[in-house]
C-alpha cells in the first residue's frame, strides 16, 4: 500500500491537510504537523490517532511513512482525518519552606 498523496489531520476541530509527496519518515510528517498547528513543542511530543479514542500510532522518527501507509489511508478523505494530540508535561514545583 502507498502512502496517500494528501493527509487530512484534525486537532480539536480544526481540520486542515498535509501534502506528502516530499514526506518519506514518520519524523517528517510529525515536522509538517508541528509547523501546520505553530506547536512551540517537539515532534515527540505529538501523537497521531485514526480515531479520537485509538491508541497512538506507532511513530518512531526514523520509521518510513510506507510501514503505516494502511493506516494513513484512512485519513485521505476529511471525513476520517489523522487526530492529531500534543503530550502535555507537567513540573511539580514544590516550595522549600524553612524549618521551625
């Protein structure tokens, strides 16, 4: 299976597509997804779905897009678009107060 030539991607609503033909890794796609949404975050730190509730993709940065070309193929019509989520990191900063 070939990966599509054009990804509709979704992140909370706002759909929008990426053009592939210039994409061979999964590191590329995640780049094209970071510079499409202006995400201030790395591309590890973004996860793609086939469905809001599915289980992220297996994307490792240097694995080539073709080895999840069947489950891209879904996202080439905007009706089912790749779901697009941001890992969110939290620092627990815990105040120091002097001993009494």
């Amino acid at each position: 299976m070939t990966v599509p030539t054009r990804i509709w991607q979704s992140f909370k609503g706002d759909l929008t597509t990426i053009k592939t033909n210039q994409l061979e890794f999964v590191e590329e796609l995640l780049t094209e997804v970071q510079n499409g949404y202006g995400f201030h975050v790395a591309p590890s730190d973004i996860t793609l779905h086939t469905t809001e509730h599915a289980e992220a993709l297996i994307t490792s940065p240097d694995l080539p897009l073709a080895e999840i070309a069947a489950q891209l193929s879904r996202c080439a019509v905007p009706r089912t678009p790749l779901v697009v989520k941001r890992k969110l990191h939290f620092v627990r900063v815990q105040a120091l107060l002097p001993a009494m």
